[in-house]
C-alpha cells in the first residue's frame, strides 16, 4: 500500500462513520460540502424516477399542451385524462425538475426545460425509446456478466455479430426503427457539426454509416453545390435513396449500400463524414472502417469524425456511465476519448488530427483528419 492509498483509506474510514457525518452536517464549515454530497448521492439514486417523470410528461403530450398557456390543474386533469390528485402529483413532480413551473395563481405553465421539449422529435424519441433501455439496466449485475440477451442487441439489428454477411442481408422491417430513431435524432447533431467544419470549401461528401441520410439532407440544405454520396447497410441504404427522391435531392445526393468491413466505400469524395458510427464498434472493427475510409480517400481529403466522446470536461459521466453501460447492452462498442480515436486514426493512416469546438459537447464532438500519404494498393482496389 502506498501512503497516498493509506491517506485515501483513512478519508474514506472517516467519511464512512455516523459520528463524522453527523459533526459535518451540523458544522457550519463542512455543510454545505455535506449538504452537496448528500443531494448528488440522493440524485443517483432517484434518477430513474426523475426519467419516468419525464417520460410520462412526453406521453401525455404535457409539453405541447402548455405551450398553449398556463392552465389550472382541473383544465390540465381533464386534458391528461387522469384524476385531479395524479395531474397534480405529475404537475407537482415535473416543476420540481424544471420542466414546468407553477404560477403564484396555482396554474401550471412551461418550465425553462419544458419549453425546450416543445415541438422536440428528438429528445421525445431519445425519451421513448430509454423505456426499454431501462428495462435492459433493470438488473445491471446481470448485464455486466452478460447473462441474458438484451432488448438492444435486438433493437439495433447489425450489432448482434459484425458478420457482414447478416448485416449486409437485414430487411427492412430489422432497421426501421433504428434508423427512424438515428434520423429523428440527427437535428441534435447536425448542424453542430456543419457549424464546427465549413464543408463549404470541399467538392462531394460521403457519409459513411449514414443512415437514412438526414445528415445528408441538413448538410444539403445548409451547403448549396456540394455533392452527397450516401454508404450503408443496403436497406437502410434504400431508406436514403427514398428520402433523397422525396426531397428533390437526388441529382446532388446518391446511396450505395453494402458493408464497411467487406465492401469497397464509394470513391470520388474529398471528404468523408463518420457520424455517431466510430462508439458502436470494437477497436479492431473500427479501425477496419477507418481503414476503409482511408482507401476511399484521396491524399489531400479530409474526413470528419463526430460522436459523443469519452472524457468531456463537464460531462464525464456521458460517457463512461452512460455510454459505457448503454453500450453494454447493445453487445458492443465504446465511447472513446479524443486521444484513443487519434491513436486508432493514427494506426488508420491518418494524421494532422484535430478536435474541433462544437457548442454542445455533451452531444456531438468533431475530430478532423487528413490521410497521412498515398496508399496506392487500396486505391487500385477502388471500383
Ligand atoms: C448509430 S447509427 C448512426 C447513423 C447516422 N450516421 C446518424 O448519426 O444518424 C450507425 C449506422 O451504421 C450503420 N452500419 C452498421 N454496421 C454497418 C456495416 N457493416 N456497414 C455499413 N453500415 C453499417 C447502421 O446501419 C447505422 O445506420
């Protein structure tokens, strides 16, 4: 034992003991310190109820109802469809959050995180689909020995193996929901990203692993001229080229399907994107698809890599809690850390790595890479 360790041990004897806890409540000194640590150990435990309140709140369509005004608890009971005493229980609770805030004439209105809810397909859809997250965490012992399967493997129809064969042969009816899920969630990242990289200065973009090219469609919208090619499993590929049509985009936007560990990625790009795609796989499946992504290249390209990461100050629990254990249960991946995607980058042959400023890094962060120098055998493998 080293003497920091004897130190630490001591502290925690300390801390641990009622007589201690007790003097430092009471001591002006020590309280708020006990105070704060008493409300982050109460937090942790009552997260999970915080997430139902929440849930119920997006259901009930609580958000867009109040967007009309305050309303009393008799018109929102009504309304909700539940008794007067459980509208206000829920009302009660999610003022408590922040997410509604009641008024000195007892109406409910919205609060400062209620108004951010309104209209939001997006973190309704992130809302809705931790129900069944959360049945997956339900026993977390058993998931870390990995003793049942999950719903997530499941739900995210490529992850149950990286056989390419299966994931190249998935219908349509296997990647729906996931891809619906991807692309309702994408105004949370995109223009994120298009406002950290000005893809203005490139010629054609190629998102790999893009779904069902909603990336794609806020890039098209916000960068006039530049090219958009499209590669995903076939039929989330499909799913791109439907949405393409539909917006009258085709002419600048194409989709190619296949898979990034077998088949060939598009060529002609000068810059490739890898959104929310790096954290779903192991380290030797991701450098495969940086691999790829360096073939597909030309010396001179760029590629921009954007995801939530590991280790962002302010957030660390995003990543190494949140991730870590939503990962789990999907069967594979991890969020990594600025410094280990440059390290796999760098074994990919990229260099010239950067991470960028985004304004939410909680949500999306972007690393920018350029190929380190001609790789002329897996350009000649090119189609
Ligand atoms: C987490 S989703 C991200 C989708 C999109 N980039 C976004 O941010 O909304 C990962 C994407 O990788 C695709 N994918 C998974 N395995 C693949 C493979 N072997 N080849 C090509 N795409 C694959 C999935 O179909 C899915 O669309």
């Amino acid at each position: 034992m080293t003497w920091t360790d004897r130190f630490f041990a001591w502290r925690d004897r300390v801390v641990a003991s009622p007589t201690f806890q007790r003097w430092a409540a009471a001591f002006p000194l020590t309280r708020p310190i006990a105070r704060r640590q008493a409300s982050q150990l109460f937090d942790l435990v009552a997260g999970f109820v915080y997430s139902q309140v929440l849930l119920a709140c997006v259901r009930l369509r609580v958000f867009e109802i109040l967007a009309e005004g305050p309303q009393s608890v008799t018109t929102l009971a009504h309304r909700l469809d539940l008794s007067e005493n459980s509208a206000q229980r829920l009302l009660a609770a999610a003022s408590s959050l922040g997410l509604l805030a009641q008024r000195s004439d007892g109406r409910f209105a919205l609060g400062q995180l209620g108004a951010v809810m309104v209209g939001n397909r997006a973190v309704a859809a992130m809302v809705e689909h931790h129900a069944s997250v959360y049945m997956d965490l339900a026993d977390p012992v058993a998931l870390l020995r990995r003793d049942s399967p999950t719903r997530l493997s499941d739900y995210w129809a490529y992850a149950g193996d990286e056989g390419s064969e299966r994931a190249r042969s998935l219908r349509a009816e296997q990647v729906a929901d996931y891809s619906a899920l991807m692309s309702a969630s994408q105004p949370l990242v995109a223009d994120q990203i298009i406002d950290a990289y000005p893809l203005g200065r490139h010629r054609c973009l190629l998102d790999v692993g893009g779904g069902e090219g909603t990336f794609l469609s806020h890039v098209a919208r916000r960068v006039p001229g530049l090219q958009l090619k499209l590669f995903d499993l076939p039929a989330v590929a499909e799913r791109g080229r439907l949405r393409f049509e539909a917006q009258g985009i085709a002419h600048r936007a194409s989709a190619h399907g296949g898979s990034f560990f077998d088949d060939p990625l598009p060529v002609g790009a000068d810059i490739v994107s890898l959104v929310r795609v790096i954290y779903d796989h192991d380290d030797e499946h991701a450098l495969k698809i940086l691999r790829a992504v360096r073939a597909a290249l030309p010396d001179g390209g760029t590629l921009i890599l954007a995801e939530p990461m590991a280790g962002t100050p302010g957030a660390e629990a995003m990543g190494d809690a949140y991730f870590g254990f939503y990962l789990l249960a999907m069967g594979k991946g991890e969020a990594r850390t600025p410094a280990q995607l440059s390290a796999l980058l760098s074994l990919a042959g990229f260099g010239s790595v950067r991470v960028l400023p985004t304004h939410l890094p909680l949500q999306t962060r972007v690393i920018v890479a350029r190929p380190l120098a001609v790789n002329t055998a897996s350009h000649e493998a090119q189609p």
